[in-house]
C-alpha cells in the first residue's frame, strides 16, 4: 500500500511573532485506487494535507511521491475539486471541461476524440442534457458536478476532493455521494477526500484518517472502514458494523475537541488560582 506516500510531512508558515506549525511528521501510504477520507476540527490542517499532495504548497519538511515519483508543483496525475466550484462563468459547461482536455490531450486526441471524451465525462456524472448551459444556469449541485467532471477529464492518478458537497443541502449532497461512488467503482481512481461529514466519511471511505486538532497537527487515528461495496445508504443506517464506525469517528472528534475546549478552562483556573495565591500573599503581607 505505497501508491501514494505522504511520508514524514511536517509544514510551517511564516508570521509576525515567527513561525506556524500547521503539521507535524504527517505520514500516510495510500493504495491505488483506496478512497481515504481526512477528518478532523478545523484548523487541523486537512486542507494543508490537500494542498500539498495537488503540489500547490510545498511541505516545510519530508515530500510526497506517487507512483514512485516525487510530487513537487501541480500536474494532471492529480485533479482537485474545491468546494468552490471555480468554473469559468462565460463558459458552458462543455468548455469548461473543454478548458481541461485541450491543455492535457492536445497533440495527443484528435478533435473528434476530445469531443466524444469531454461528452463520455459529463455522462460520468449525468451532466450530458445541460452541457451547453453556463453555471448562471446551473443549480449548486450540478456546478459541482460539472467540476467532478473536469477534474476526471484529465485522467488523475489521484482525484483530490476539498469538501465538495460542504455547501449543498442535504439531498442534493446524497445525490452526489451516489454518483461518486458509482464513479469511483467504475474508474477505480484512488481519492482522498477532506469533509467535516462523519456519516459521509463512513459512507464513501476504505479508510478514514482522523487528524489531531493545530497547530502542529498529525494522523492522530486511522479507522478501517470494512464494508462491503457497492453501499446503499437506506441499508447501512441500520447496519450495526456502520455504526460502529460512526461512534468511533464521533468518539474520536469529541474527545479532541473536549480537550481543546478545557485548555482555555484550565489555562483560566490556573490564572485565577495564581490571583487568589496573590491575593493571600498581599493579605498576610499587610496584616
């Protein structure tokens, strides 16, 4: 299981009062075609994480390597999807995969060929009736879908997926599990997907990778997700293995967060015992 490493990644960012440390010796190996979920509070670095394996940021410490190479700036093994949908606002939804296709696959597919392929992946994702249409015309859902689609235009090794259903109600966002994992079965892409969904994370994942809470956050647990595929959600809400998986990601994420929230207390009643000790000082001092 070394398709995709993230090996020993720790990352900090520079401020006024000196360096951040975001992540701290991160290190992950990932199988081809695996679908691994990243969880945790925000500010836990997920999104760092994200950024570093598309090659936008470089890791302060350690790297990345996929399929035996170094992973060092942006490149086509790897299609991201932000929960921003970020298409082209003039153009239709056929160009803006278009967009994608002609800059990998010129010189490579004829026209012909690139038309057949930016139409075969807005199937993909059953986009084909509205392809003509700009985003303007589009519902949230189905701009994501464009999205999906242009990412998996260009072939990625890896689809990286930053929240992409986070700002879609609940129906159309179940709608969009189903196509994900109908695509993912029928393309085999490995994905790594960040979302704050715990039943989203069991739901799509084979391992769910939870993150300890910044700065200098790290793979705090990995939970095994063994539940057989395909999945259908109305069966799995009673499944006892699925719940299972849920309490142990809520287990997790609560008992970080509790910890996170006491520090402030903590850090408050050691103050308020240093007054109070203070205080008695001043008094026996005066009497």
């Amino acid at each position: 299981m070394n398709y995709l490493h993230i090996d020993h990644v720790s990352m900090e960012f520079p401020t006024p009062k000196g360096p951040f440390k975001a992540l701290d010796n991160v290190d992950l190996r990932i199988g081809k075609g695996e679908f691994v979920s990243l969880i945790g509070h925000s500010g836990c670095g997920k999104s760092t994480v994200l950024n570093i394996v598309a090659g936008l940021l470089q890791a302060t410490r350690g790297g990345i390597s996929l399929d035996g190479k170094e992973v060092d700036s942006p490149g086509p093994d790897r299609g991201v999807v932000f929960q921003n949908h970020s298409l082209a606002p003039w153009l239709t939804a056929y160009q803006n995969v278009e967009l994608a296709v002609r800059q990998v696959f010129k010189g490579r597919k004829t026209r012909a060929e690139m038309r057949e392929w930016i139409r075969h992946n807005l199937a993909l994702v059953h986009m084909e009736h509205a392809m003509n249409k700009r985003p303007d015309e589009l519902s949230g859902g189905m701009k994501q879908r464009v999205g999906i689609a242009r990412a998996l235009s260009i072939e990625p090794k890896v689809l990286l997926l930053d929240e992409p259903f986070g700002a879609l109600d609940a129906l159309t966002r179940a709608h969009l599990q189903d196509s994900l994992m109908e695509i993912h079965a029928d393309l085999g892409n490995t994905v790594i997907m960040i979302t704050h969904d715990v039943d989203e994370a069991v739901l799509l994942s084979d391992r769910i990778v939870m993150m300890t809470n910044g700065p200098a956050a790290t793979v705090g647990q990995v939970l095994e997700i063994d539940l057989e595929r395909p999945r259908d959600r109305v069966a799995l809400a009673d499944s006892s293995h699925y719940n299972h998986y849920r309490q142990e990601v809520l287990r997790f994420l609560y008992e970080k967060q509790r910890k996170v929230e006491d520090f402030p207390q903590q850090q408050q009643r050691r103050q308020a015992g240093g007054m109070v000790g203070e205080t008695r000082r001043r008094t026996v001092g005066a009497g």
